[in-house]
C-alpha cells in the first residue's frame, strides 16, 4: 500500500505536481528503530529509582530538617532533661541515651517514605511509572535506596553531637560501624510498613497521622530511655517483645564493645520479618493502584 501527495508548482497556473509515493513499509522503517535499548535489569532500575529520590533532596533541601535540625534537638533534650534525674549527671546519662536516641531518631523519619510515595501518586507521577518496562519493585526499592542516605546523615549528625558533649563509645570505630549498619537494615525494612501505609491512605496527612500512631509507642515504650528491669511486669512483656528494643539493644552493645547476641538474632528476624510481610503487600497494592 503507498500514498501520494500532491503540492501546487511554482510555475505559472500553480498546477499541482504529484510527488514521490510513501509506502506503509517505508513510513514503519522511519518511525520504529531497528535496535531497541536493552531492558534495564532489576539493579540498574532501582539504583536509577533511588537516585532520583537524592535528587528531590538536592532540589528541595528542607527536607534534610528532620535528619539534621531534629536529632540535634533530640539528642540535646532528652540528655539535659532526663540525665541528672536519672543517672546523676547528663554525661553519665549520655553513654546509655546515644545510641537508644539514634535509634529512635532514625526509625522515626522513615515514616516519611511513605509520605513520598503518596506525594508521587497524588501528583500522577505513578501513572508513568507503571507503564515503563521496568521491574515492578524498582520503584519502591528505589524510594527505600534513597532514603537510606537520609538515614546515613542522620545517623553522622546525631554521633557528631554526641561525640562533642561527652560520648565515648568503648567498642570503637567498628562498633560505631556495626550499630550504625543494623540500624540502616533495620529501618530499610521497617520503611516497607510506610509504603504500605503510603498506598492505601488518600493524602499525606493521614499517612503521618497513622504513621506516628505505630511509632510514638514502639519507640516510648522501650530501653531507649530507661532500663526494662524499672518497669511494671505488664509493660515489661510488651517492652521486651518490642522490635525497637531489640534494635536499641543491640546498637548499643556494639557501642559499647560487647556482642549482642539474642538481640542481634532478633533484630535480623524483625527485619526479615517485616520485609516478608510487607514488601509484597506493598507490591500487590501498587500493582492495584
């Protein structure tokens, strides 16, 4: 099949002059390429994902208050309120609070995950994404990947602060490594709880509102601030089941140049856990949104 178009001569009468004749098969070489891009693997998709997540940081650089401005706040509060009432002196307080306020700092901004990921589905930007020929999850690993540098800096500040009012942590650089690395897989795999959460909600608002629900008791209601054995039994069967403890204990272990041992297990198992069950939750509602 061809078609032919007509256009008027220069010439004088302006008759129109027939030109050369377009067939479908030459109109489908111009407009399909003979060599297709290959399909970016799984990796490549979600490390692309998550650097464009540190690039909403670089364009929109308030959002590093909460990893920067607020454990700074957090660290100085609870040292100078808390630490002469309960261990004599804020110094001897601070050995025991840092690394429980790490983590309490960290796992409270991962809730904004799922801030993120309901802020691209309100914006439409999801639609997009679900019609690229990609790998389904890279979408949400990537938001995840992004995150963890947020968790990183936030974890620097916090021990910076410390180290400027007093910590020494006596298990060393390594044990500051280890601590500061089971948390980032810790909060990596509670952030999976969020983008569940980031799905299912309507607005942002709400994905805070409930966010801070769950949060508020899991990081009150355990060893951060005080030692369990002070405790009510009946709150000490709560407390000593909470997946924070668990986290908050073994930081600080490593901190303090001793291994963790059951904690750490259950740390590892919470984070397993949380991926198992949540990370394909997540999936089957961003396949249905």
């Amino acid at each position: 099949m061809s078609t032919a178009t007509q256009t008027n001569a220069p010439g004088a009468g302006g008759a129109p002059e027939e030109l050369a004749a377009v067939s479908t098969e030459s109109l489908a070489e111009l407009l399909i390429a003979k060599d297709r891009p290959p399909r970016p693997s799984a990796l490549s998709a979600s490390v692309t994902f998550g650097w464009r997540a540190m690039l909403k940081i670089k364009h929109v650089p308030e959002q590093l208050f909460d990893v920067t401005a607020f454990p700074i706040m957090m660290v100085l509060m609870y040292t100078y309120l808390f630490g002469g009432a309960l261990a004599g002196s804020p110094q001897e307080y601070l050995q025991r609070l840092l690394p429980g306020i790490l983590v309490m700092s960290i796992v409270m901004i991962t809730m904004y995950t799922g801030v993120s990921v309901n802020t691209d589905i309100d914006k439409g930007v999801f639609d997009r994404f679900r019609t690229l020929p990609i790998w389904r999850p890279s979408v949400m690993v990537g938001y995840l990947l992004g995150d963890v540098l947020r968790y990183i800096l936030g974890s620097l500040v916090i021990l910076t602060v410390g180290l400027i009012l007093g910590f020494r942590p006596e298990g060393g650089a390594a044990g500051v490594v280890a601590g500061i690395a089971l948390l980032i897989v810790f909060s990596f795999a509670f952030s999976w709880v969020w983008t569940m959460f980031g799905l299912m909600l309507r607005t942002e608002k709400s994905v805070m509102g409930v966010s801070m629900m769950v949060i508020f008791p899991l990081t009150f209601l355990s060893d951060i601030f005080v030692e369990t054995s002070t405790m009510p039994g009946w709150l000490q069967a709560f407390v000593n089941n909470n997946p924070v403890t668990h986290v908050s204990s073994s930081v600080r272990s490593f901190m303090q140049g001793e291994w963790p041992g059951s904690e750490l297990i259950w740390t590892l198992g919470w984070a397993g856990f949380l991926v198992a069950v949540f990370g394909p939750i997540t999936m089957r509602l961003y396949n249905r949104k």
